[in-house]
C-alpha cells in the first residue's frame, strides 16, 4: 500500500485548501460532532492573520513551481474544520489577504453572526473573492424547534431569520446570481440505502425528526423555499462523519458490516482529500482530512517545514496508509475495493 501511496502523491497535486482559522463553534446542531464531543483544546485558538498570510505565500510560491505540489489552477480555500468564521477576529484581513493573493472562498455559516455590519464586509468582497454563500439552517418556523436541532437558545431564532431576510433583499444576493444556498441537513431514504446511515435507537432518543418515514425534511425544505426564494435550498442528507455521529445515533456495528471484505483505495468527497486537498487547523498543523475531528493523523506543520517537503515525507506516507485501515474505513465518502 505504501508504494501505491507514494506514486498518487506524485500523480496529484492540490487544489484546495481547508484551514481552520478559528477552531471554535458557537452552535450544537444535530448533524455535528461539535453536539457530542469536545472540540480539542489544541485548536481552539484563533490563528494569527500573519501566519494565515504565511501559509498563503507558501501555496502561491508552491503554485508558480513548476512540477510543484500546489496545482497551477489552485485558487480555493475554504474555512472548515467545525468553526464559525464570521466569529474569526480578523475576519475582514482575510478576505483582504485573499484578495492580494488572488484567492477565492465560501462562507460556510450558521447565520447567527450574520450580521448587518458582516454583511457590509462581505458585500465589497462580493464576488471577486467570496464565490458562495452556504447557511446550515435546520428549521425555519419554529423558535424551538430551531433551537432544539442547532443547539442555540430559542431567542436568537429571531436575530437568524432577520439576518436571512437581510441577506435575501442586499446587493450580495444579487452579485452571486443563486450561488446563496440554505442548507437543511436531514435523514431520507438515500442514506439508508448507501450504507451511509443506518438509524438505532439513540436516533429516536435525540427526539430529531427529520427522518424520510415522516416528510420532515422535505417539509423545512418547502418552508424555506416559500420563505427566501432568491436563495438556493439544498436539502442534504446526513454525513456520518466517519463515525462520529453515528457512534451516537446509529446502530453501531452498521459500518463493520459495510466494510467487511474490502480495503479503502481512494477518497470522493469533493476530490480526493487525500491527495487533493491541503487541510490545516489553527496551529498550522497539516492534517489529512476536515473529518479529522481530533487532529489523529497530523504529518506535519506548514508553518515550520517546508510545503514539498512535508507532502512528499514518509510522514504523510504512513499516516495516509495509516487512515486507510481506520477513519477512512468509517466514512461514507471513501472508495474501496
């Protein structure tokens, strides 16, 4: 396996970056590991605009390398690993430094910190550097149901929907021509079928009916379309983000049975995140994938090593081929044989 491993991170190149800028969430949801399981400690600080510039530099220097790692098409980078970025302190040197660098990015938000001043920031970086806007909200006609499946108190279901209307009637909505999505995480008949899910009791215990038994899902799906039709309402079916949630609301053994007799070769979760994608939490730390939760498979540090260096090392050889036979095997996104 390892020779296989060494040939496809000569054959790849990245394309995409995911850097955890600011490793805190200020929301529970359903659908998150955040509702179950601490974030780790280790990167729960706010990474300092200066080494985000760093990292910035390395990917740019990397690109215009011929043969180098960093893909010549390279351009996006998206603020993931469960953080809310509207929260980040420097959120707007950001979106200036992608624009020096001729960057691009998404915000991926709960909507809550969407406010009018944060909108005003991202209205002049519209579109030359935020491409979408994506929204994970989990209900929209009821305070309580809101607050039950996004972990926020039931008084700030109002700040989220005035925010949404803002949005929906401001000039962004308009320069990103739909690209404005409202994301309504559920269950249907699709995730049974896969493997990806399998519902056990706890399911039943969270009390989260968004099941396709009962029409839920596509109920919210309805409300919010009536409600915000400039935008984009993209029902999405859970992800188990290898095990995490599904430790707690599936049947456990359901994913042993999925794998039984096969060996994880590859991953399609936008591109192989493997081999596709750089992933770096707030310490500079380069990790193999967002669904990485705990920081488990780290092979290296952006900020102290070398970019070709560090892609190429033994360390990323081993831990990639040391994925392969455990959190890979728990995810919905790997490919196998």
């Amino acid at each position: 396996m390892s020779t296989f491993i060494r040939s496809r991170l000569k054959a790849y190149q990245i394309q995409r970056l995911a850097i955890d800028l600011f490793g805190f969430c200020n929301a529970k949801c359903w659908y998150c590991p955040v509702k179950y399981i601490p974030q780790p400690e280790s990167g729960m600080k706010q990474m300092p605009i200066e080494d985000v510039e760093k990292i910035f530099r390395k990917l740019i220097v990397e690109r215009e390398t011929p043969n180098g790692v960093v893909s010549p098409d390279f351009e996006l980078f998206l603020t993931t690993h469960y953080s809310e970025v509207l929260l980040y302190k420097d959120f707007e040197k950001l979106l200036e430094l992608a624009k020096h660098y001729g960057l691009k990015t998404f915000i991926l938000s709960n909507g809550v910190n969407l406010t009018p001043e944060k909108l005003d920031i991202i209205n002049k970086y519209t579109p030359s550097v935020i491409q979408e806007i994506a929204l994970n909200i989990p209900a929209y006609e009821n305070a309580e149901v809101w607050s039950k499946r996004s972990g926020f108190p039931a008084k700030r279901f109002d700040d989220v929907m005035t925010n949404l209307q803002n949005l929906h009637d401001h000039p962004v909505t308009r320069k990103l021509q739909g690209r404005v999505k409202l994301i309504v995480n559920g269950v249907n008949e699709l995730s049974f079928k896969t493997g990806s899910l399998k519902k056990g009791p706890k399911f039943e215990e969270l009390g989260i009916d968004l099941d396709m038994q009962t029409g839920e899902h596509q109920r919210q799906v309805d409300i919010a379309t009536k409600l915000f039709p400039k935008f984009d309402v993209e029902k999405s079916d859970l992800i188990d983000r290898t095990g995490l949630i599904g430790q707690y609301i599936t049947e456990e053994e359901y994913m042993k049975d999925r794998m039984k007799n096969r060996t994880v070769v590859g991953c399609q979760n936008w591109g192989d995140r493997n081999y596709e994608w750089l992933s770096v939490n707030s310490n500079g730390d380069a990790i193999l994938c967002c669904n990485d939760y705990n920081f488990d498979y780290i092979f290296g540090n952006i900020l102290e090593q070398e970019l070709s260096e560090m892609w190429h090392s033994e360390k990323h050889v081993e831990t990639i081929d040391r994925a392969y036979n455990n959190i890979c095997t728990k995810c919905s996104a790997s490919v196998t044989k």
